[in-house]
C-alpha cells in the first residue's frame, strides 16, 4: 500500500480553549500508482488531511504509512526528511518562489532531499512543455506555465506519493485539463499514487476512484 | 541548491533594499578602515622608537614646535641658534653626536622641505635600529661637496630626481620676499625609503646652505644672538668678532646702495661663525659602553639630565623627542582617534541595526516563502540558516565593499594629505586591526540574524500556506 490511515485523530484549539475535532478517520488507503480524487465541503479537512499524510501537521493519534513508514511517529527532522524525499505537493496557488527561475525552482525541489540533479529537472522541465522557459521567473511566467512548473517541482524528488491541493483551481479553463493530464500522466510514468483533492465535478468526473471525505472522515463522531 | 544561493536570491529580490543596508555597513567599514591607517600612521610616527635621537637641542619655545619641525618638518622653525653654540655642545662629553640642524626653505619644485646638515647625519640611526645604511668610515663620503644634495624617496620619485640632477631653492617659502636663490645644488644621493619624514626631505650640505645670500642675516641680529645665548655684552660680542663685523658692514652698506638704485645685490661675503645660524642640534647621548644592555635607558636618562640642565639656560631648551611624541599621541591624536574610533563603531553598529531592521521587516512578506521551502522538506535549521546567511552577505558583503572604499580613498587621499600636511601615508596602508573586521561583522551578522532566523524557525507552515 502506498498510503495507509488508521485511527487518524486531529484537533485544533479554538481561541476559547475548546478543542475542535478535524479529522477523525478510522481508514482510508490508497494502493501503488493508484489515482484518487478527494472531494468534500469547504472547511471540512481536507487540506488538513494532506497536510497530516505530508508530516506539515503532526496528528493527536493514529498511524499514517505512507510507502510503509509510519509518518506520525517520526519527529519533525526525520518528517521533513521523509517529505523532501517521498512525498510531492502541487498547491492551488502554484507555491513557486518569485526570485527563482523554472529551473531553479525544480531544483529547490531537489534541494532538500540532497539529490540535486540538474540534468533531471531540466528534462522534467522538457516534459511539461517548458524546456524553453528555463530561465524564466515565474512572473515572467503565464498562470498555466507557472502551475506546470509547479507539477515539474513536485516530480523532483521522485516522490511515492504526489499530493494535489485543488491544482486546476485557479488555472484558466484552457489549461485545466492540460494541467490535469499532465499531472496524472507523470505520475502514471513514474507509479506514484496521486490523492487529488478538488471541487470540480469535471476533474473528479474522470478518475476511477473519487471519494468524499465525509464519508470516512466523522470528526463530530467520538468512540 | 545550496542555502546560500537561496539566501542571494531572496537578498536579490529585495535588492535595492538590501544595497542600501549593504552599503550603510560599507560606509561605515569604510570610516573605520581610515581611523584605523590613520591611527596606524601615527602611532608609528609618534612612537618611542621612531627617532633615533635623544635629545633635540634648540632655542627656547613650543616643545613641540622644536619636535615637529626637526623630526617631522610639519611646522616653522623657532628662533635660530648660533652656529657656536653648536661647537660648544659638539665638546660636551656627555653627548656620543652632536648633528647641527638647519631647516628652512624649501625645494623651487615640488616645495619639499630643505634641511642642511653634516655628512654625519647619514650615519646615526635616524630611528630604534634603523639607519640609512650609509657605511660609517669614520667620515661619510655622502654629502661630501659644498653644493652636493640628497634627496629622499618621495622627492626622488615627485620630482622625478636621480643622481646628477641639479635644483634650487626657494628661499622663505610662499612669503612676500620670497625667491629662488641663484646656487644650483646637485643630487648625489637618493634615500631608500624609511616611512618617515626623510623620504620627502631635500638634504644638503650646511655649508652650501651657509653660503646662500641671505642666509647670514645682518651684524646686529647676529650679535643680538649672541648676547641672549652667551649672556654676553654687545662690546664682548663685537670684540669677538673684530675682524669680521667691520666687513659685513661694509657689505650690507653695499647692499643698501645696490638696492636704493634698484639693482640685484648677491653678497659674497665669506660665511663666518657669528653669520651660522642652525635651527636645532640633534643629540645622541652618550650612554654606557660599559653595559650595552642598559644603554637606551641610560642615554634616556643622561638625556633626561641635561634636558632638565638646559632648561636652567637662557635660550637653549633641549627636548627628548620620545616625551613630546608620547604626549602628542596621547593627549591629541589618541583622543582624536579614540572618538573617530568610537563615531565608526557606534555607524557600524547602526548599520548592523539596519540590516536586523530590513530583515525583520521582511519577514512578515516571506512568511508564505519559508513556509513554501517548509513544505519541500527544509528543516528548521535550514530556513534558520537562510536567514543568517542573508545577515552574513549583507554583514560580510558591506564589510568587502567597505574595505575596498576605505583602501581606496586611502590611495586617492595619500598624496592629498602629504602636499597639505607633511604627514607620509602609504597608498597601500594595511592596519592589523583590519584583520579583525570581518570576523566581528560576522558575529555582528550572527546577532543581528539570530531573531529575524528564529521567526522563520517558528514558522507555522500550514497556517501560512493557508493566508
């Protein structure tokens, strides 16, 4: 298994000192290579949910395996370590660093996990379309190139696990399905298991498996 | 990536800010690396151990109008001293050498100081262990001739002298009656450089000097001289000199009638004892042969007596450079420095204020960015290093700049401050001290960074991915 949710408990402190339960999933678990989408209503834990499976938020309690190690139980250092090398993430708002290039940002994808390979996010660069764009600033950059930047920069570090936070959100309506194509093709190249998450019926329309959060994840519900 | 280059770029986002706070520190390095060669330059000038000699006998006055003027040729003359007076410290057992001193006029070209003096001079040690390298034969072959000349390093290399190259003199400086006299002096020497005063002195022979016009003065200031140095009457005086005042009479009555009928009158009267007048005489003591260990502090205290036996005197003082320099480093020029010091320090510190200020500020905007670098797996320490390592660029980087500005307006104001002061600094002046410059910019940088680093530390990655 390529994720796997056991017992995942999540609260935050409200500012009067009551806790708010978030995430509360018994299981949930994502096979090798396999492709989900995840759709609920806003401020129902979904970006929550991705940011506990990524190591960004630590849990109260529960198991999350993600490529056989138990994320929840590493501390912060080994998380982020374990993030840099297995994990990708493309963020709604694209998420690239301004003062960088395409090349650069790809390679600051790199950077952490401490396998910088210049010649790899050049061809990464290549495969998205924007070989000609290497030395670009992202402001230089339309919306469309930028987010595909973005999906080159998670690629990066060979991730298990690609994590998408409504990427095709604030993408042009011509670019939303390149963006989608090109996201779910990479990491059908590359077998890395992608969990989606949009609000888009026509994104969550064309993959297999499309799960909503509130049918594993009962927050208000208490064992 | 390395997290330097990451610290450039966000440092080259924000470039103008970050060349402004970069340039402030540079600035300010740039004031401290001046202070610091100036502070250098004298120190070294006013040392202990820059003069060889010790004790400067001259007329009484500003003591350190007698130092500055026959060590570092800064400042005019006092009233002259009679060439006898010299011959009777000359026999003075307590004194190992006696060097008469003239120091007046200056070169027709380039105006560098003239001193004229004795071949003697180029063999005593002109400061702590260092001499001119002139062989002591017992009677130095250098300077022999009348008319001959030795330059220093810097009026060699203005002027464009060498050995065989002729000049003049120009006599009373830039004053009303001021004039080149007719003698051409001839160079037969160039001085290695020494650092001090003599690179950009034109040495000649003081009895060249003696026979320019002029520079016998007339019978009744000569003997009025002599009365206030000897103490003696205007009769004994005149008595003395029976044979030569009637002569210099008649020349100077020459010289009146050739002037009232507006002709050029140039004497040439021979020189004669009551006509030779010195500035100062330089002194080396005698010390104890006996015990060579002791012998600087011996000669410091044989000086140190008759310093204190002169000033009993009417008209001599004799002055041990050493004190005089000690006093000037201390009371002027080491106050001086200290505030410049301190001014510098406290820019410096300002500026390292800056760059906390433009980094913290900052911080606020580049929440999402750590964030961002968070998120693809940098730790803690990494986002806290980026932060640091901007302090150190800026810290560092300004320090760089600063000791290049610094450097070169040395090199730029060095021959500035020699044509208007006198004082020699070398274009290429490197202090000590400096070398301590960035390793404290670095701390600097390290406390300065330390709180803007540990906000990006503490940053809460989903929260501010959210915003």
């Amino acid at each position: 298994m390529s994720l796997l949710l056991e017992n995942v408990r999540k609260s935050y402190r409200e500012p009067g000192g009551r806790q708010l339960p978030v995430l509360n999933i018994d299981r949930f678990s994502i096979e090798p290579a396999e492709q989900v989408v995840l759709i609920g209503q806003s401020g129902g834990g979904k970006t929550t949910l991705l940011n506990v499976i990524a190591g960004i938020t630590s849990v109260d309690a529960g198991r999350i395996l993600v490529d056989g190690v138990d994320v929840a139980r590493l501390n912060e250092v080994r998380r982020d370590r374990f993030r840099a090398e297995r994990i990708g993430i493309v963020f709604q708002t694209f998420n690239l660093l301004p003062a960088f290039t395409a090349l650069e940002n790809v390679l600051l994808g790199m950077t952490f996990s401490g396998r910088v390979d210049r010649g790899y996010a050049r061809e990464l660069l290549d495969r998205v379309g924007l070989s000609h764009r290497l030395n670009h600033r992202p402001p230089q950059m339309s919306v469309g190139e930028q987010q595909r930047v973005a999906v080159a920069r998670a690629l990066a570090n060979r991730p298990r696990l690609m994590l998408a936070d409504e990427p095709t959100a604030n993408v042009d309506t011509g670019n939303q399905q390149m963006i989608l194509d090109l996201l779910r093709q990479a990491c059908r190249e590359h077998e890395v298991s992608l969990l989606l998450v949009t609000h888009s019926t026509e994104v969550s329309g064309q993959f297999d498996r499309v799960e909503t959060l509130s049918r594993f994840n009962k927050p208000g519900v208490t064992e | 990536m390395s997290l330097w280059s990451i610290a450039w770029k966000s440092l080259k986002q924000r470039w103008l800010a970050s060349s402004l706070t970069g340039f402030s520190v540079a600035l300010g390095i740039a004031l401290m690396v001046l202070v610091l060669i100036i502070n250098g330059v004298f120190t070294r000038m006013f040392s202990q151990n820059s003069v060889g000699y010790d004790l400067v006998i001259g007329p009484k006055g500003s003591e350190w109008q007698l130092v500055l003027n026959t060590i570092f040729r800064v400042d005019r003359a006092l009233n002259d001293m009679p060439w006898r007076y010299y011959e009777q410290l000359k026999e003075d057992p307590d004194f190992r050498e006696v060097i008469p001193f003239a120091v007046a006029d200056v070169t027709s070209e380039g105006q560098f100081p003239i001193v004229a003096t004795i071949p003697r001079f180029f063999s005593v040690p002109y400061a702590y262990n260092r001499s001119f390298g002139i062989p002591d034969d017992g009677e130095s072959t250098f300077l022999r001739g009348t008319w001959d000349a030795v330059v220093g390093s810097e009026v060699a290399r203005k002027n464009g002298w060498k050995v065989g190259s002729t000049f003049q003199l120009l006599h009373s400086g830039t004053g009303e009656d001021a004039h080149i006299h007719d003698e051409k002096f001839t160079v037969v020497g160039v001085l290695a450089p020494t650092g001090t005063a003599n690179d950009r002195t034109a040495f000649i022979h003081i009895d060249g000097f003696f026979l320019l016009d002029e520079h016998g003065g007339t019978v009744d200031s000569n003997v009025e001289r002599e009365m206030l140095w000897f103490q003696e009457s205007k009769e004994q005086i005149e008595q003395r000199y029976s044979e030569v005042i009637p002569k210099m009479r008649a020349e100077e009555e020459r010289k009146a009638r050739a002037e009232a009928e507006g002709r050029h009158y140039h004497s040439h009267l021979a020189p004669s004892v009551l006509t030779k007048r010195i500035s100062a005489a330089l002194v080396v003591m005698r010390g104890s042969p006996d015990r060579p260990n002791m012998d600087e502090i011996n000669r410091s205290t044989q000086a140190a007596a008759k310093a204190a036996e002169l000033r009993e005197t009417f008209a001599a003082q004799g002055v041990q450079p050493f004190g005089v320099m000690y006093e000037i480093q201390d009371k002027l020029i080491g106050n001086v420095n200290l505030a410049l010091l301190v001014l510098t320090v406290v820019i410096v510190i300002v500026s390292g204020i800056g760059i906390f200020v433009s980094i913290y500020n900052s911080m606020s905007d580049r929440r999402r960015q750590i964030a961002i670098l968070r998120a693809l797996g940098a730790p803690r320490s990494s986002v806290f290093l980026v932060i640091l390592f901007e302090s150190l660029i800026l810290c560092v980087g300004g320090c760089l700049v600063g000791l290049l500005i610094g450097h070169g307006l040395v090199f730029i104001a060095s021959p500035i401050l020699e044509a208007r002061s006198g004082f020699l600094v070398d274009p290429f002046s490197f202090e000590r001290a400096e070398l301590y410059l960035i390793p404290a910019l670095a701390v600097m940088a390290t406390l300065v960074g330390f709180l803007p680093g540990m906000t990006a530390y503490r940053t809460d990655v989903a929260q501010s991915l959210s915003e």
